[in-house]
C-alpha cells in the first residue's frame, strides 16, 4: 500500500506557543488529505478535508484559526495548531488519498501526539 | 449524515479461535464502501478488509473476513485462528464518494486475545 509519513511523532510545546505537524504522501500524489482528532480510547474524530491548492474544509465545530491546514503541493499538508493549550493535547492522525485513481482506500500516517504544558 | 455503530466496546478471545466484530450503519445511499481498520498499540491505522456495496460476496483477506448483509446495514469482520499479533482497536467505517470522500468511523472496538 501507498505510504504516509507524518512529523514529529510526538512533540511537546509550552502553552501560547504554535506547533507544526508534517503530513508527506512518499510514494503517492495525494489530491485530497484529511485531518483527524483521537482522544484516549476513543475514535477518530474529522477535523478537516484539505485539497491541493484550496482552503481546507473545516467539520462544525473546528476552529479554523486555531488549527490552520495548509495543502500547497499534491505530497505536503500541514497542521498548525495555533496557541495552543493543554486542552489541545491529544493525537493528531491523518490520511491521504488521490481521488485521480479511483482508489477508495485512504492511507494514514503514524500520527502525532501533542502534549501542550 | 452517517453514522456507523460497534456496539461492543470490547472483546476477549482465546489464541487460535475466532471472534465476530458487529457494525451496523445507517445510509440512505445504495453505491457506498465499507472498510474495517485496525489500530494497534503503535496507533497506525491499518488497513484490514474494504468491502463495496455492490458487491453481493464477502470479502475475504487470510484470516478475516466479513458478513456484509446490505439490506440489514450489517458489515461484521470474523476474526479466525485468533493471533495475539490480532490485539488492537478495531474500526469499522464507511465511505461514499459523494459525501464529501469522507470516511466515517464507529466508536471502535478493542480485542483482546489471550494466550
């Protein structure tokens, strides 16, 4: 299967500060990547839908300022989770796929888990 | 919208014999995909099986396999000569083209398997 690469793993940053998370398709072009939320022992929870070259598409409740989602190239998006705070800590995963081909499967990174303090 | 239901929050089965994951889900969409994912320790989402509505055979992948009953909503994943490398969350969740290429998962599933 197509691979999805995302960093850092895990970081931790000071409360106020912003932190980038890294989504790369390696081997794939991804026209459309998504972004999820997973709190301990539960499911996955949609943030938002980034196209290549277009504004990221937020599910209600997201805020849109707070997690910025840039998608400038069919292979990077970026999460930027803006001052953040503790109750922002939690599992970051996303996903990718190229709707060009047909697939249905979407690929996922490894995640990120972010502890603000 | 969609939504996608794993009733049970957990599951325990004996090394080398088979347990039956349930997922029901609502649509009012006939052409659709459904997939089980699994997530282990490491957190990295897993393909395991997809299964298209179109389809009236199961899909089958080495030890797992699925009882896709359309009319029912029905999409359940039997896991058989259970491994302990089996042990994960379990994700049932459904996509459809039209909707936003979205996948919608169920509240998941944790399997436990004892030696």
């Amino acid at each position: 299967g197509a691979v999805v690469s995302q960093h850092p793993s895990w970081v931790i940053c000071k409360s106020g500060t912003s932190v980038k998370i890294e989504c790369r398709s390696l081997d794939f072009q991804a026209t459309t990547m998504f972004w999820y939320r997973q709190f301990p022992k539960q499911s996955l929870m949609l943030m938002a839908t980034s196209n290549e070259g277009s504004k990221a598409t937020y599910e209600q409740g997201v805020e849109k300022d707070k997690f910025l989602i840039n998608h400038a190239s069919l292979t990077l998006s970026t999460l930027t989770v803006t001052s953040a705070h503790p109750e922002d800590s939690s599992f970051y995963i996303c996903s990718a796929r190229d709707l060009r081909t047909g697939r249905t499967e979407a690929f996922f990174g490894q995640g990120t888990r972010l502890t603000v303090v | 919208a969609q939504t996608v239901t794993q009733s049970q929050p957990e599951m325990s089965v004996q090394e080398a014999e088979t347990v039956t994951l349930s997922c029901t889900y609502d649509t009012s969409e006939s052409d659709y995909y459904l997939f089980w994912y699994k997530q282990p320790p490491s957190r990295q989402m897993i393909l395991v099986i997809r299964q298209e509505a179109y389809k009236q055979q199961n899909a089958t992948e080495n030890r797992f396999s699925v009882n896709f009953q359309k009319a029912a909503k029905s999409f359940s994943l039997k896991i058989s000569d259970s491994q302990l490398g089996d042990a994960a969350m379990y994700f049932c969740a459904y996509y459809q083209k039209a909707a936003g290429n979205k996948l919608t998962f169920g509240g998941g599933t944790r399997v436990l398997v004892k030696p």
